[in-house]
C-alpha cells in the first residue's frame, strides 16, 4: 500500500492518502470555477488522514468544500453520506506526474482554460444528463 503525504502552504495542515489512483479531474462548473479562482482539480480518495486546522464551507445542501483554517490553501471536497473525499492535486508533489483523466463543464471554462490532450470530456448538459446531481462525481 503506498501513502502519499502532502500539506498546505502553510503546513498547518498535514495529509496522508493510502492508494491514491494516480490521475486527476477537472471541473469547471461555476461554482468550482468559483471556488478555485480558475481551473478545480482533484482526485477521490477513501482511505486519509487529515491533521490541523481545517475548515469546511457548505457549498451545496450536502457538499462541504474544505481549506486551510490558517493559510486558505483548498484541501478537499465531500458530500455527506459519502465515503470519498476529492483531494486537491497541488498539494501532493507526487501528483506532478499524474495524467488528466477527465474534464467536465468544459463549455462553462475560462476561455483560455480549455485543457489539451487526449482525455474524456463533457460539456455541462452531457455530465448533467449522466449523473443528475450538478456536482457528481468525475467520471
Ligand atoms: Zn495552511
Ligand atoms: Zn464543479
């Protein structure tokens, strides 16, 4: 079982996530685009540990959005009733090197944050006929 460790800017925050599946998403719904500044990335995970000040704002009726108490850094996102959490990426150094396996509300994008490559993609309409709650998972 590998583990992989990561932290916020600050430090405050410490992470740890048991087999991590070694590929990110991208969302650019607007309440990720919103939430990130631009572009939202992250990856599930079941299996963590998360030590220090961390706090979550309800984002949805049943989604919680985590970040840094100290720093601000974003750490996470959870629904209630769900085992996983969706880490964000740049705070693992080992996550450098993972591909992008999807990209969801692409027509809802930055202009200039379209990402290149030969991943799976959505537009808002074909994620939302798919999984029926706006804020599903990656797929
Ligand atoms: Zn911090
Ligand atoms: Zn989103």
């Amino acid at each position: 079982m590998s583990v992989l460790k990561g932290h916020c800017l600050c430090e405050a925050v410490q992470i740890s996530v048991q087999d991590a599946p070694g590929w990110v998403g991208v969302c650019h719904c607007d309440m990720c685009k919103r939430w990130s500044g631009a572009v939202f990335a992250c990856f599930p995970a079941s299996e963590f540990e998360v030590d220090g000040p961390v706090a979550e704002h309800a984002s949805s009726p049943k989604s919680f959005r985590a970040f840094c108490g100290r720093c601000g850094s974003h750490l996470y996102m959870r629904d209630e009733g769900r085992a996983e959490r969706d880490f964000m990426p740049g705070l693992f150094a080992e996550a450098r090197d993972w591909p992008l396996k999807s990209e969801i509300y692409t027509d809802r994008a930055l202009c200039w944050a379209g990402l290149p490559g030969d991943h799976n993609r959505a537009t808002q309409a074909e994620y939302q006929a798919k999984y029926p709650s706006p804020m599903g998972e990656p797929s």
